[in-house]
C-alpha cells in the first residue's frame, strides 16, 4: 500500500475555511491522505466569534492553534500579527513535515504561509491566485506574492490563470478548477425562511430582510466610521428588517462593529447582529433574503447561483468577475436607496438574477482539486521555481 501524502491546510478565518471546506471534508475522508488543519488568526478570537469551533466541531484534525491575532483597529495591528504568526508556524511546520500545505486567497496567513513554506522547501498550493480587484486593497498584493512563492496554483477562472502566466509561472503548475466554496454552497440543507429566522432569534417575527455584509477597507480606515453609517441609513430608510453580519478582522472594523451595536440598540426591530452562524443557517438566511448588501465576495462568488441579488458598496470587489446579480455603487445614500429599489421592484434585472448565471463553476471542484494533489510528483522540479521569461 502506498504511503499517504501528508496534507496540512492553514485556516485563518472564516471565509477561508468556508471556501475550502469541501476540499477539507474529501482530503479528510480519502484514503490515499493523512489530513489536518492548522487553526489561526481571526479563527481563534473570542471577538470574531471563535469560528475555529465550527472546524473542532467538524472533526478534522488539529495539527496546532497558532494565536497571533492583535485584536487592534489600527493598521500596526496587522504587520503585528504576521510577525507573530511565521515563527510559530515554521517551528509547526518542522515537527509535522507535511508532504504538500494549503492555503487560501489574500489575507495574512497567505503571505505568512507562503513565505514560510517556501524557505523551507516545502511545497505549497495556493488557492485563487491571479483574481483581480481593481481596489487597490493590500489583498491584491499580498495575491499576487503569496502566487509567486506558492508551487501549485488552484485559480478559479481561466482569466486567472493568464494573470498567473503573465507574473511568470509555470503553465504546468496551474489548474483552473473552478469555486471550490459552491461545492458546499450549493448542496447546502434548505430550510424554510421561518425554521430560518427562528434558529437565529426566535423572538422575531420577520417576513422580508436582506442580509448586510460590509468589511474594513485597509486604505480607507478613517472613513469606515462615515461610510457604514451611510449604508446603514440607506437600509434604514428602506423599512426593510436587516440581519448583520460581523466583519472581518481588518483595520477600521471596530468603527464597523460600533456602528452596527448603535443601530441595533437605536432601531430594535429593524437590525438584528450576529457574530457567526451556523453553515447551513448562514446558506439559509440568504437563499430567503431579498438581496445582499455591502461588499463581502460572497456577493460576486457564491450567492448568484441562488438567484440572489447583491448590491456591492465601494471600492471593494470592482474590477472582478462578477454574474448579472451583483450592482456597484459608491458610498453614497442617493445610490445605495436607486439600487435597493432596482433589487426590489426592478422586474427584468430580476429575471436575469433568477437565471441563477455563475461564472465561478458548478460545484464540483473539489474532486478535481482532491486527484491533482494525489498525482501530482513531489520532486525538485517542484520545489525550485524560475520565472518564465
């Protein structure tokens, strides 16, 4: 019997491990790999909403808890973090000297992890690399550097992949294989919209809501105070119940979190705040809303394949790919209002949101992710990389 490849995936927060989750489930159930997860960064922190118990709840392997989270508002807090994520994460990866790491999209651990691997010799698959956001967001570089240090590449998209070949990687190295996240997304248990509502607050009687998921812009921290304030307003005077979702971890999101504690004590009925749900109540909350709002990807990545419209606010996600449910607006109250009545009363925007169009796959990604890392050798060839041109 063949010896099992040793797998080890670095997740640092929510979103990371939501979108992976499939490929984690497979890996963890296929016999040819021995599989675990190393839990860090937002995951771990109480003000986040400990989201690393939804993976101890799933039964994977732990391989180790690295706490390097500063819980700070203040730009310093992030370089801080990464500082004191790479040696405990080297000094990790020396004592389970895994066959091949994952890793996810564009945010601390990505760097941190590539970084480390790469110094080490050890080979690194990396996860959306060559996507595009034209946001000028530390995320597009922190992509785009974690993809050069990085031996595998799993883009989503065809487009992706030039952008790949144009930074100088290998051809041989990338594998266009679609959104992993829709995998789960897509295959999620339906609740109704009551059994919805009511495992989330079961005082609340609500019809119609949308869904508001508004994130830190690095760039933009001294007006994140005034600009969620402004998307707040906008869904105020709409009269429709919104449910709030926390932010990630960036600079500027404890003015984020502060704004949603006022409206919800201000206005009762109408917000409700929740720091992490449950999987399937999350996928269920926001296959029965009336739209989405704000500028999570979950807008452009996973909810058109439920029909789902999505209103992005500011510079946040403009220039990616993007089905016809998803309307960019600037931080402003008289374009935010004209696009939350397009979502509700426009009939033939509607009808192309219902078509359900997703230009990030199928979902099913994860068993052509789960055979690539089986097959592919782990040489020297993999391990020593030169740019292409």
């Amino acid at each position: 019997m063949a010896e099992k490849r040793k797998i080890l995936a670095v997740s640092g927060a929510r979103s990371d491990y939501d979108l992976l989750y499939k490929v984690y489930d497979k890996l963890n159930k296929d016999a040819r790999f021995d599989f675990s997860i190393v839990i860090t960064g937002p995951n771990l922190s109480e003000t986040y909403g400990y989201t690393a118990g939804n993976i101890e709840n799933d039964g994977f392997r732990i391989a180790g808890r690295i706490f390097n989270l500063i819980d700070s508002s203040q730009k310093i807090g992030r370089v801080v973090s990464i500082g004191h994520q790479i040696p405990s994460l080297a000094h990790l990866l020396l004592q389970e000297k895994p066959d091949i790491v994952l890793v996810a999209g564009d945010r601390e651990e990505a760097i941190s992890v590539s970084l480390t691997c790469a110094y080490m010799d050890i080979p690194l698959a990396h996860f959306f690399g060559g996507d595009i956001a034209k946001d000028g967001n530390i995320d597009n570089s922190v992509r785009y550097a974690s993809s050069k240090f990085a031996h595998i590449h799993f883009p989503t998209l065809e487009q992706h992949k030039q952008t790949l070949l144009k930074l100088g990687e290998d051809e041989w190295r990338i594998h266009v294989v679609g959104n992993p996240a829709l995998d789960r997304f897509l295959e999620t248990e339906e609740l109704s919209k009551a059994e919805t509502i009511r495992e989330i607050d079961e005082a609340k009687a609500i019809d119609d809501y949308c869904v508001l998921i508004q994130h830190s812009i690095i760039t933009q921290v001294e007006q994140q105070a005034e600009h969620i304030r402004v998307t707040l307003e906008a869904i105020r005077k709409s009269g429709k119940h919104c449910f709030v979702n926390y932010p990630n971890s960036d600079a500027g999101s404890a003015d984020i979190i502060s704004a949603y504690r006022e409206y919800v004590q201000r206005y009762p009925d109408q917000f409700t705040l929740f720091q992490n749900l449950d999987r399937k109540i999350y996928v269920n909350l926001l296959r029965h809303a009336l739209f989405l709002i704000g500028n999570s990807s979950s807008g452009l990545v996973e909810v058109g394949s439920l029909g789902l419209p999505a209103i992005n606010v500011g510079e946040r996600q403009r220039g990616r790919a993007h089905g016809d449910n998803v309307l960019f607006v600037d931080t402003n109250a008289e374009e935010i209002a004209a696009a939350i009545n397009t979502v509700l009363n426009d009939q033939e925007f509607l009808a192309k949101v219902k078509l359900k169009q997703n230009p990030y796959g199928d979902g099913k990604s994860a068993d052509k992710i789960i055979d690539i890392l089986a097959q592919i050798e782990l040489n020297q060839a993999l391990i020593h990389k030169n740019i292409t041109y």
